[in-house]
C-alpha cells in the first residue's frame, strides 16, 4: 500500500435515518498538513487579479492578460486566425504535409518557439473541411491513450502542442503509431503532434519531420507588407530579426511597428541583454555577484532586506575552516566596512513611487529594467556551476524552511520558473522535488513554480508532468503538493488533466482531501468564469465522483429517487497517467496506465465522506477577489446548469455531516442575490430541481432545518424572506404564501 493511503476499513452501514442527526466532528489533524490549506488560500489570493508579482510576471486564476490560458479543449476560429495571419511556411512544410496525408497524423520535432504550433494548425486547415473543429488535446497524453483512449470525432482536426513523451519503447511507440494512424483514418480525422523532444521524434520514425523556423527578414516583410513604415526604420528592423530566431518575437515587433513606431525602435534599442552580457564578461568581485544573484533569485526587496539576504549567502559561501585560516591577514586599523554602491550597471537602489509609502518601506534594490532579471539568471546558469549554486541551494534551503513571508515565496517561485526555463533538470532536482516532500512553505512554493511554469508554453507540459507524477504513490507530502499545483493556474491551463487527478486525491488520505477539495473549488470558480459548458465538465465530473463513491461495487444505492444519474461524459479526453522521463532515468517505479484509477482497497464509509465533503467545497466556493459564492453566477447566467447544481445540493443536504456546510452555502447563496431583480424565479428554479433531486420523504425536513438556519444570527445577515420563501416553496412544492416575520424583508 501507498504511504500516501489511509489504512483500508470495512464498510460501515450508511444511516438510513431519513432525519439528520447530529454533526460528526472531524477527525484532528496532529501535525501541519492543515497549514496547507492555509497557505494555498493566502496564495491564491496573493496572485489573483491578477497581481504583478517582482514588477514582471503577471498571472492569476482567472481572467488578466496574463492568466494561464486553457491549454486544452477547442480552439476557437479567431485563435486560429490570429495565429496563421501572418504565418510563413518553413523549408519543411510539403513534406510535413505529405506524411499527414499519408499516416493521418504526423510529429513536428524541433527547438522551443519556432513557430511548430502555427505549422500544426496550417497543416490542419489545410487537410480538414472549411467547418471542422480543431481541438487541442493534452500533452500528457501517451501515445497507447491516444491509440485506445482518446475519442475523436469524424472528419475533426486534433493538435498536441509540447507532447512530452512517455518513456515507452521504440518498439511499443512504432506498434502503436501504427494503431493511431488505423484509428484516425477509420474515423478521417488528423492529428499533429509537436514536441521538442528528440527521443520521441525518433520513436516515431517515418511519421516525423524535423522542422526549422522561417527566414525571419522573409517573415517581418510579410507581416509588414502594406504598411507605411520609414525605410530606415524597416532596415534596422530588419538588422535586429536577423538575429531573432523566434517567429513570435520577429511576429510582435512587427505588431509593435505598425501600432506604434516610435515605441518599437526603443524596443530595439533597449540594451538590457547587452548590459547584462558584457557586465558577466569582466571580473566580478565575489559579493557583488551574491548580491546581483540575491536579486535575481528572490526579486526586488527592500534595501535593508537585500543587505541581510546577501550577507547570509555570503556565509553560506564562506571559505571552509581550513581555507579561512590559510587567507590573507588584514590588521584592523585597514580593515574596512563597504559604502553602499547604488551606481551598479544592472542594480538600482531608489524608492517605489507607485507605493506611495516610501517612509515605511524605504529604498528598494531592483533591477534597472525588468528584463534584466531573466537575462542574469540565464547567465549565473551559464556560466557558474558548483561553487556559486551550492551556497545559493543551500541558503534558499534554509530560507525557505523558516516559512517566509507570502510574497518573497512567490518571488522565489517566479525566479526558479526562471532558472527552470534554462535548466528544469536541475530546479527539479536541486529544488521542487524535495520541498515537495518538506514543511508547509516548502510544499506551497514549489507548488507556485509550477503556476509560473504553466504561463509559458514550453513549461507548461513539464509542470503538468511534474504535479501529476508526485501525486502517484510518490508519498503523502507529495501528493499535498500534487493537489497544490494543480489548483492553481496549472489547473486552469489543464482542466481536465486536472479536476480528473484532484477528484482522485480527494478521495484519498483526509489531510490530502482537503487540499484537493480546495484546488476544485478554485478551478470550479475559472470553470463558472469561463461559461456554462466548463462549469457542466466540473458539476458533471464531481456527480460522477459521488455516483461512483455512493454505488461502488454495488454495495450503495443512490439516496435519491429514481436510478442514480448516469455519470457526466468528458468532452476532453484525459491523459491521467503517464510516467516522467526525467524519473524513469532516476529509476523511479513505473506508475500504471490504466484508463480509470479505481477507488482505494478496503472501500468505506469514510469514502461516501470524502465524495461529498468534495460536493461541499464546490457548492460552498467563493470568488476569491469578490468573497460572493461562484454558484450566483450559475444560477443567474447559467439556467442548463441549475438542474445538475440542485441534485448536489439535494444529496448533501440530506447528510448529517455535511447538512450544515451545504445549508450555509446555499443561504450565503441567496444573499448573494438579493439585489438581483429576477433573483426570486431563479431561487424557485434551483428550489425545483433540489425537490427534483430529494425523496419526498427529505423533503418536509430539510426545509424545516433551512427555515431554523435562515433565522439563526443577526436579523442584517438573514437572507431576505421573498427568496427563502421562493426556495422552500419550491422544495416543498407549495405555492408561495408565507414568509417569517423575523427575516429580512
């Protein structure tokens, strides 16, 4: 058994009493898992906004230009326009598109940012119908699940951007390439896979072609062509892409020069990179390099706060005993205390205007431009190895381990995002997997590289990889993290990678649940955010958890009237198990492939719970940045979904220990719509489908306990008497003819 697993029970008898009995107190919890809950709350609402995190990256749960957007799931048409406007083929592209007619699916090998994704969805434009749906799919998909698993609809168009391999046999990938390609023509739909990995490239054999970027002078005079910009300016634009490999970058100068030209040269002229490099090319004093390597690993801080950090990575980067006494010997009356130096070529020391609280905070080192920061740490990578990383390792080691403040773990999490960019082998190893498996603060922030991780389109696949492999019999603590990770903007990326492997988790140990239950709350508010179709993967996957939970091995039957609801079917494929390269090369256990993990052995009770302690977390989840219930905006906006939001509730409400949670949500539920004119006809729908949901035996009973709630407390927090009137008539079946005096009216 898993470390990571409760010990299995023998099943306990549901209570068949129809009346709710008194509530069961959660088992306590005797060391700091709790904390994790915690800390993931503060950390979400920390980023959420999104919020400018060390003035650079930008992202957050939901909405903001710098969201992790959805990586998987259709892509819309005006996407796929925007991408192919102004697209260049490159030098490979008819022999791509002859092996995709040909195998129905083909594999574009290459390095990051070339313009891979653009070619893939070229080449599906190109071989499917005017009116076909492209779909991306996940990149943690195997190639067995792609060959067996996943569904694909006729005559569609399927991208796998960033694929990351699975660590199988050449042989085993050749016979199930040869499965896919039988797959996708019996159904004449095509696939293209992109990655970066060679391995899996040469697995693929005659289905692969390595592809390289366009001419980028060629590609800015496309996207330029009918544009009125000044010779001179086209030529030194030209003169800079020459040296720019990245379609994307040569793509949004062009934009930058057509929207704003004067704007654009600056761009071009910013010499951040060339500072950055022609300072790492002189002799570098060893304390001034741990202070530039202090601000690049955490991010700007006050001054007094740098000063301290850097003298404590300068002891840790002290000479040892033996080599101390062997150094040179300085009398005292020259030896000397260092001046400030605030006229550093890359470090500036000045006070943040925009905080408007310069008396309290002071000064603060920062870079001289954003971009400096990304450019240092890239180089200290380069060009240091042991004898700088490993004080750096070990006093972020114990910096960590003392539970800093929120924003200086993010600042840590957004610098080593960084370094992963460079290196992710090394973060890996160096960092994320043991703070995985450490203290609270240690656990969330490596949980928050991944977050940073998942806003780069090279780095997300890996962080998805990584979250998913820590929760598979990888340990307690690391599966604590697994369900942090993904219920942030990781989770938002990849939904149903995501709420498939959180629904898993919280159904295990209850100090992993917990998290888990949080992390769907939180990608139950993007789901709701996000439209009526996400919110019904999310409500439809969390009724197929309970369903499965309640009627496991036939040993329950749904409490509610009629057959239990037929468990909701996934729009988006899955890929729920696949096994890191990087931990196959450690000589990690392989984990398995099955299509569905089954529940834990020993099936119990305590199961029942957890599937709806889980229903509890989503009907109870809140805006973060609003403090109002997510469920306001699903029964305002979201009528198709009502039905399926009132047969979670009807269950829970009928649990005795779940009855008071669900109870609270679904008054602060009404609260929330009070100032809503319709608010009243969309309670009674939501009245209609709880009746719907609940034995007419429950009925009675439940409204007689939501009558007593609704009036407990202070007479300004009772909800107002037309909508409990219009929920409980509803649930009830009654006409609404009476209200308490002592609600709100």
């Amino acid at each position: 058994m898993s470390d990571d697993q409760d010990d299995p029970q023998d099943a306990v008898a549901e209570p068949e009493s129809v009346a709710a009995s008194e509530d069961v107190p959660a088992a306590p919890v005797d060391d700091d898992f709790g904390n994790d809950v915690h800390n993931m709350s503060a950390a979400i609402t920390h980023i959420h906004g999104p919020v400018t995190v060390g003035g650079s990256a930008v992202f957050g749960v939901s909405g903001g230009a710098g969201a992790s957007r959805r990586a998987t799931g259709p892509i819309s048409r005006p996407a796929v326009d925007e991408a192919l406007r102004w697209f260049v083929e490159p030098p490979e592209y008819h022999e791509t598109f002859r092996t995709l007619l040909e195998h129905h699916f083909v594999v574009l090998a290459g390095p990051e940012s070339i313009g891979k994704r653009a070619c893939a969805l070229r080449l599906l434009r190109a071989v499917c119908p005017e009116d076909a749906t492209l779909v991306s799919v996940s990149p943690a998909a195997s190639m067995v699940q792609l060959a067996t698993s996943v569904r694909f609809a006729g005559r569609h168009g399927y991208l796998v951007a960033d694929h990351v391999g699975d660590g199988s046999h050449t042989a085993v990938h050749a016979y199930d390439a040869e499965r896919l390609t039988d797959k996708l023509t019996e159904h004449d739909t095509y696939l293209v896979i992109t990655t970066t990995s060679l391995a899996v490239a040469r697995r693929m054999r005659n289905r692969s072609v390595t592809v390289t970027p366009p001419d980028p002078v060629a590609l800015l005079g496309g996207c330029l062509e009918g544009s009125d910009i000044a010779p001179d300016i086209r030529e030194s634009a030209e003169q800079h892409v020459a040296k720019q490999p990245f379609p994307r970058e040569v793509v949004n100068l062009a934009r930058r020069l057509r929207e704003d030209p004067d704007a654009a040269v600056e761009a071009m002229r910013d010499q951040s990179a060339t500072q950055v490099e022609e300072w790492f090319s002189g002799d570098i004093p060893k304390r001034e390099l741990l202070a530039v390597t202090v601000l690049a690993v955490v991010g700007s801080q006050t001054e007094p706060v740098h000063d301290f950090m850097t003298e404590e990575l300068v002891r840790h980067a002290e000479p040892r005993p033996g080599e101390r006494e062997a150094a040179p010997y300085v009398s005292p009356e020259k030896d000397q205390i260092r001046k400030r130096r605030r006229d550093h070529p890359l470090m500036v020391s000045a006070y943040d205007d925009e905080s408007g609280q310069n008396w309290l905070t002071g000064r603060r080192v920062q870079f001289r431009t954003v971009e400096m920061r990304a450019a240092v740490l890239s180089s200290l990578h380069q060009f240091y190895g042991y004898e700088l990383w490993e004080p750096v390792r070990t006093w972020l080691h114990e910096l960590c381990a003392t539970g800093p403040m929120m924003d200086l773990q993010v600042n840590i999490a957004e610098g080593l995002a960084m370094v992963a960019r460079a290196d992710f082998s090394f973060v890996y190893r160096e960092f994320l997997d043991k703070w995985a498996a450490g203290l609270v603060a240690e656990r969330t922030t490596a949980a928050m590289v991944l977050w940073f991780m998942s806003a780069d389109d090279e780095l997300a696949p890996t962080a998805l990889r990584t979250a998913m492999a820590w929760g598979q019999g990888r340990g307690l603590h690391r599966a604590v993290t697994s369900a942090l990770a993904l219920g942030g903007p990781l989770g938002v990326r990849y939904p149903g990678e995501a709420l498939q492997r959180l629904c898993f988790l919280a159904m295990r140990a209850q100090r992993i649940g917990l998290v888990a239950q949080l992390s769907v709350g939180t990608l139950f508010q993007a789901a709701v955010d996000d439209g009526a179709e996400s919110t019904a993967g999310v409500l439809g996957t969390v009724q197929a958890e309970l369903v499965r939970a309640l009627t496991a091995g036939g040993k329950r039957r749904w409490p509610g009237p009629g057959p239990a609801p037929a468990p909701a079917q996934n729009v988006q494929p899955t890929a729920d198990s696949y096994v890191s390269e990087q931990l196959r090369e450690d000589g990690e256990k392989p984990v398995r492939d099955d299509a569905q993990e089954p529940l834990e052995h020993g099936w119990s009770y305590r199961v029942v719970m957890a599937a709806r302690s889980l229903v509890v977390a989503v009907l109870g989840a809140e805006h973060g940045d609003r403090h109002e219930p997510v469920t306001t905006k699903i029964v305002l906006d979201q009528p198709e979904n009502i039905d399926l939001l009132g047969s979670l509730w009807a269950d829970v409400l009928c649990s005795a220990p779940h009855a008071p949670a669900a109870r609270s949500a679904l008054l602060r539920l009404l609260r929330g719509l009070e100032r809503n004119p319709w608010a009243a006809d969309a309670v009674a729908r939501l009245g209609d489908a709880v009746r719907a949901g609940m034995s007419p035996a429950h009925r009675a009973l439940r409204t007689a306990e939501l009558m007593r709630e609704a009036n407990k407390g202070a007479v300004e927090r009772r909800p107002a008497a037309e909508l409990v009137t219009a929920l409980l008539s509803a649930i009830e079946g009654t006409p609404k003819t009476t209200t308490s005096s002592s609600f709100r009216s």
